[in-house]
C-alpha cells in the first residue's frame, strides 16, 4: 500500500449453416496487414481503439502497482524505449515506457505501445544492451499487434477479457468496469509463436540502433540462472507470460553471431542501478507472521492466520483458505470516518447502519452490512478510522451462508487496526544496490567475503550474470546488496 495503488442448436439440413454465415463475414473483414511484419492477422480493433485500450491500462497499472520513485531512472528508461520505438515499423504511438514498483522480474507491454519493466527486472541487468533487448522485444508485441489479435480472438469467441479469471473480489467492483477491462490486459498471456516474432523484432530494433544482440542471449542467461537457483520450482515472472518457444536461447545466439557486435554501455547502466531498492521495499508495508506493518504511515494490523495475503499500491488484501471471505484495506476519498461510513452505507442494494466508536484511541464508525450483488447476497463489517492525514477502510465480507463461521474473525482483524510503535519497525530499511569495483581477480564466492552482500550467494551471482566458479578481472564492475530490508 502505498503513500499518498449465443449460440442454439441448429435445425438439420443448409438451414443449419445460417448462423455461421455473420461470423464468418466478421473474421473476413477483421482481416489486415500486420504492420511488422507484412503478413495478414485477425484485426477487429482499430489503432485508436488500441491506444484508448492502452492508456486505460496503463492508468491501472499506474494507479493499483504504481512507479518506482526515481525521476532520473525514469528518464533513462523512456529514451532508450523512445529510441527503440522510433526505429520500429510503428513510431507514431504514444510510446510510454516506466519502471514499476515491483520488485519481481518482469516486464510486459499495453496495447498502444505502453511499455513497463519492474524495478525487479532491472536490478538483474547489467548492460544497456540488456535493457535494450527487453524493451525491444516487448516493442515488437505491439508493433506485431500481438494483444489486438488476442483481443480480437477473444471478441470472434464472445468472451471477456477477465472470462479466465479464477477470482475476482467484490469489493473490486468499486473501482468501476474500466479498470477491471483494463488490468484485464494483463492476464493476456503470448503464444510461442507470437514470443518467437517479438524476439525478431526486438533483434531488428535493437540492431538498428547498434546494440550488440550479444544483450538478448545475456538476458536470456538471467532468467536461466535465476530459475536454476530456485531449484526449478519458480520461473521469473517475465517467463512465465512470455512463454519459451523451445529454443529462444539458441536462437539469440544465432542471431548474435550473425551480427555484428555493438554498443554495450555496462558502466554507464550500472551506475544508474547505485542505490536502486533491491527485493520488496519495507517502507511501503509488509507482512510479518500474518500481521502488516507500514513503517511510512505508522500503523498495523493482525490478518487471520493461513489467509492468502497480498499488499498493493492502493490495497491490502486478505482471501481466506477456502476463498469464500474477503479483507480489504484501503484509503477512503472522504475525509472522516462519519462521512465515510454515511457514503458507504447510502449504496444501493446495501443495508445497515453505521454507528460512531473509538478504535484503539482512533476516532472511526463502522456497521455490519448486507449487500445484494449478482451472486447472491454478500454480509459482513466495515470500519472506517481517522488516522494520520488519512481516512482508512476495513473492509470485511463472506457469503450470507458463511457469515455465523467468519463473524468472530472478520470482526477481530477490524478491531485490530491501531499506531504501529515497535520502533525497530518504523525505523526498518529497504536493501538497496551498491555498485563496487573488484580490485583483483576474484570469484564471486571471493567477492561476497570481499564486499559482503545480505542476499545468499546464488542470489548474488544470477543479478550479476556470473557463475558460482567463474573468475571475474580486476576492475570489473559488480553489484552487492546492502541493508537487512524487512525482518522474516
């Protein structure tokens, strides 16, 4: 959280064939020329839809994950995307590239062209010819049209973009059908082929600009080396919605030797990594044995034991085991806990009453509620307490059925909202990337004894692009990571 995120069954015989006919007039003249790559695609939404699309995702994906606070990384990031999108088939988009506030390894692309990596991501480069090649393979999704395709498939099968999600909260619905469609982007997951494409392209791009494509088999070992110190059992974020055609890898390195070398740029892309957050950043809240802490906004509050926990730029959310109750913490727009509670209740299809209290010394108002929606009735608590600058909202609900099981539950983790004064908590610190010369030849083993880093050495070696025994010259340019970060 952080600071102020149709069809029937057909008669036999040539009637039958009838309904097929609108379909098949609709697939025909959704046909166009792929823009990247000459051949013919299934396109039922226009370039402005695409972009109007795009920039509602992006608003989402600004708003619920949110930026990484670093104005100067920013920037960096931008000119190298610009640069990139320029020299690609569709240079008049609104390109739009940004660093998020995630600490996973990962990176995807809006329709539209709006382009965003993790912060995660970044801290596991160690080249602009890295960063080159993923921002040049995510232009290559959109140039390709790749999502508008999907979207269009989708749209030709009469099914939404959220139609795979497994759940969706009811208290999302507050933010509006427009972010739901929106974030829907984001669960679009590429082909093997279309991931095959975006590798070219990416290639073109980045060549064109005299990168060395040397930069995309260095990226590629990353996420390698990354899945292989987990043992197997993870695979990045970025692999995961980008899935391997079979072999991605050889095919970089093809691609690399039949080209020429080019720009590198290594020491002048880690020094932007100096004093970048390393893994989750405490400062925005975090858990600790199933209770949340937030050390900026100075409060915390106790979830049930074994619930699914997840904390967000605008939201923290507990789901229970069986995934039949909710708790949602957010901020409220109104700036008391009374006028708060008054909106909340003034809903339709909601009934209760809401009724003034002091919560842990915290002015606040809360109510017991049921909630009529599509699926049935939803019931539950809601609390709403002045703290700080802000007006917060608890948020609890379960089917009507299970009500009596959760009531004891819902009602404590409300009540358990109060000032966080563990002083090792407020005072807690994110780790942080330091950007070190090796003043001899070393391995990295002999490295982390000579800059000590408080990430395990597996760690350490896949954000440097190094093997355990590999021997590293003298004057080489590495990371280590400082600062303790948030207590387990």
């Amino acid at each position: 959280m952080k600071n102020f995120r149709n069809s029937g069954a057909g008669r036999p015989g040539s009637m039958h064939t009838l309904p097929v006919l609108p379909l098949l007039a609709i697939a025909l003249g959704g046909c166009a020329t792929n823009p990247a790559t000459g051949g013919r695609m299934l396109s039922l939404v226009s370039e402005g839809q695409e972009i109007r699309m795009g920039q509602e995702g992006a608003a989402a994906v600004e708003s619920s994950i949110g930026l990484y606070p670093d104005d100067d990384l920013q920037s960096y990031v931008d000119s190298i995307g610009q640069l990139l999108a320029a020299a690609s088939e569709r240079p008049g988009l609104p390109w739009r590239f940004r660093v998020i506030e995630q600490p996973v390894v990962n990176a995807f692309a809006l329709p539209g062209g709006f382009i965003y990596v993790a912060r995660g991501i970044m801290t596991h480069f160690n080249s602009e010819a890295e960063l080159a090649s993923v921002l040049g393979h995510e232009i290559g999704h959109v140039t390709a049209r790749h999502s508008v395709e999907q979207i269009s498939r989708a749209q030709l099968a009469g099914i939404g973009l959220l139609a795979g999600a497994v759940f969706a909260p009811e208290a999302v619905s507050q933010f509006g059908g427009a972010l739901n469609t929106s974030l829907g982007l984001l669960f679009l997951k590429y082909g093997r082929d279309d991931e095959s494409q975006a590798d070219l392209l990416g290639h073109r791009y980045m060549t064109r600009l005299a990168y060395d494509p040397m930069g995309a088999v260095d990226m590629f070992e990353i996420l390698a080396r990354q899945r292989s110190s987990s043992g197997g059992s993870s695979v990045p974020e970025w692999a995961s919605t980008h899935p391997d055609p079979g072999n991605r890898l050889q095919a970089a390195r093809a691609r690399a030797a039949a080209a020429p070398g080019g720009l590198v740029r290594r020491e002048e892309y880690l020094r932007r990594l100096d004093g970048v957050v390393f893994g989750e950043n405490p400062r925005a809240g975090y858990f600790q044995n199933g209770n949340f802490l937030h050390p900026d906004l100075e409060f915390r509050i106790d979830f049930p034991g074994g619930w699914t926990t997840q904390n967000s730029a605008q939201s923290v959310l507990a789901v229970s085991p069986g995934k039949d109750a909710v708790i949602q913490l957010t901020l409220a727009e109104e700036q008391s806990a009374a006028a708060a509670a008054s909106s909340f209740f003034a809903q339709q299809g909601l009934s209760g009453r809401p009724a003034s209290r002091t919560l842990n010394g915290l002015r606040a108002s809360s109510g017991e509620f049921r909630a009529q929606t599509r699926d049935g009735v939803l019931r539950g608590h809601v609390t709403f307490v002045e703290y700080g600058e802000n007006t917060y909202s608890l948020l609890a609900y379960t089917p009507e059925a299970r009500f009596r099981s959760y009531d004891n539950t819902l009602q404590s983790t409300l009540s358990s909202f109060r000032r966080l004064t563990n002083s090792a908590a407020l005072n807690v610190q994110p780790k942080r990337v330091k950007v070190v010369r090796t003043d001899r030849r070393m391995t990295i083993t002999e490295f982390q004894r000579r800059f000590p880093s408080t990430i395990s050495l597996d760690r350490l070696a896949v954000m440097n692009g190094v093997d355990v025994g590999e021997s590293i010259p003298a004057g080489t340019t590495m990371k280590r990571v400082v600062g303790r970060g948030a207590p387990q």
